[in-house]
C-alpha cells in the first residue's frame, strides 16, 4: 500500500467515477483500476462496487476511506512543514436543509480558511438527499431537524444508514412572513388566522413524504398550497403572494433582508423543533468538518439554545 494509491481512492471519491478521475490526475483509465484493484487484493477488501450507473463505496470502502483521508491529510502537513510545499487543493462539502443559519457557518467557515485553494460545496437540498449524500460520502455534515412527529422514522433511518444525529437547538414554531403581511403585526399567528394565506413549502421530489418535509404540521390539511425548491424563490413568494412558512423563527437581515419578518405559531402540545447534524458514523470528519462544526455550534449558543441576535432559518 502506498501513499499514491490512497491518493488515488480519495480522486475516485471525489469524482465518483474511475474515468473522470484518472482524467484528472493525468493517467490512464486502466493504469487507475488496476492500482485500485492491487490495493484491494492487498487489504483483503473490496473498496468499491461497481455497476452499470458507476461506482459506490462498499461498508468496508467506507471504513478505509476514513483512514485514508486522515494520512493524506498528515502527510501534507509534513510536507507543508519541512518542504514548504504549497498546501494542496482543499475539498470538503456539506448537505442542509434550508437555514440560513447553516450559510452563515459555511460562511465563517471559508473566512478562516487558510488554504491558498479550495474546493468546497453547500448543497441546500431535500432531506431524504441529504441523509444519501452523509451516507455515500458525498457530504460530511448533514443538517436537518428533528421532532415528536418524524423523530421514529429519521431515527430508524439514521440507524440503517450508520448515522449519527448531534442536536445544534431547538426552538418554538414561527412562521415567515412579508413585512407588509396583514399579520405581520401580531404578537402570534394561529392556523386559523393563515388560513386565507399561500402555504410554503420545500417540495421533496420522488422521495416526497411527510416524514421529510422541512416544515413541521406538513399533515395539516390546507387550501392552498405552493412548492418551491429554494430558499430565494420561497422568500419572494412570502413577499410577492403574502404566503407564509412555518420555521424556527430565527432569521438574519444579513442575508434575507428586512421584507421577512418571524411571528410565533401558536399550536398545541409539543411542537418543538430540533435542529441538528448528522456524520457518518463510518468516518472521522476532516479537518474542514470538524471547523464547520464548530462554526455551527458557535452560533446555536451555549446550551444548545440559540443566541439573543441569532443567524438561522
């Protein structure tokens, strides 16, 4: 086993495909399969299966991938350390259901970065993805909340998936509205007074259930109803159609302006939201993670409650 084929697992999982991959890195495409296919001979495992549609890793694929990233990671150190060598390329990329708040860590995160270059992704996604991209290691941190109604169902999920769920806070039901919102006075806002109002939504795609939806209450029966796929599209409508959504009440006029304001939903019984990441529990997160982590934790607060001034969908 050498330090190149370990380079070499993490360009296949980058690219997720041994053809763009040995593309890349200048070689050929069955000089690439055959280092992968002598590594797996060598430990014994098979790292990759292979099909029709490309490649996935395989649960013991996983396990290396993990170690894997960990001594190229300390041997670039080593080398930036003794050699001056300029810091390779850095890639890292994270999944999230749509909170702004998860923007602003990404956000922190790229400010205190130090690499000369990189390569990062924030995907903000539907949740059943979001849950596929931390499993197949296509994202390292996946964020998406938690509550009484799809806790059963997302656990059992992240139980089959070798997921982990890390609680960020909770929060009391809003709801986001214009500004100019005939309710956007209220102290609070009941179902019924939404009743006349566009409903909001993050649509699911194909794997559509109401154990997905971003938004909590997802069984209550409304007249009318828009789904929308990202968070900029869903804002203008909030303004342009007086709709509303339902959320954690935590908005930042940094990045949503001041159109949008949150007025508490009033429910019965136990409606709270907690709002977490999840990791695979296969892997250790790279350094990059582990500092989005922190920039995640920082800004839900001690205690796991967010601040008085807080950045957060």
């Amino acid at each position: 086993m050498t330090l190149q084929q370990l380079k070499y697992i993490l360009k296949i999982v980058e690219y997720r495909s041994i053809t763009q991959a040995a593309r890349n890195i200048f070689i050929t495409q069955p000089a690439l399969s055959n280092s992968v296919k002598e590594l797996e001979a060598e430990l014994g495992i098979e790292i990759f299966m292979r099909n029709a549609k490309g490649i996935t890793l395989t649960a013991d694929g996983e396990e290396f991938l993990s170690y894997a990233r960990q001594v190229v990671e300390q041997s670039d150190l080593l080398e930036q350390r003794y050699t001056n060598k300029k810091p390779s390329r850095q890639i890292c990329s994270f999944s999230t259901q749509h909170y702004a708040f998860a923007v602003n860590a990404f956000v922190n995160l790229v400010r205190k970065t130090n690499a000369d270059e990189y390569e990062f992704t924030l995907r903000e996604t539907r949740t059943y993805e979001i849950i596929e991209d931390v499993r197949n290691l296509k994202s390292e941190t996946g964020i998406l909340y938690l509550n009484h109604f799809n806790r059963n169902v997302m656990q059992k999920l992240f139980k089959e998936n070798h997921l982990a769920f890390h609680a960020l806070f909770t929060a009391s039901p809003h709801v986001f509205i214009s500004r100019d919102n005939p309710l956007a006075a209220k102290q609070s806002v009941s179902l019924h007074d939404l009743e006349d109002f566009p409903f909001l939504c993050f649509e699911q795609g194909d794997f559509n259930s109401f154990y997905f939806s971003e938004e909590i209450l997802s069984t209550v029966s409304r007249r009318k109803v828009i789904h929308v796929s990202d968070r900029g599209t869903l804002f203008n409508l909030l303004i342009g159609l007086d709709g509303y959504t339902i959320c954690t009440g935590v908005i930042t006029s940094d990045l949503n302006g001041t159109q949008i304001v949150s007025v508490p939903l009033e429910t019965e019984g136990d409606e709270s939201i907690e709002v977490g990441y999840i990791l695979n529990e296969r892997t250790e997160p790279t350094k990059y993670a582990r500092l989005f982590i922190q920039e995640l934790e920082q800004l839900a607060g001690s205690g796991g409650q967010l601040p008085p001034q807080p950045t957060s969908r």
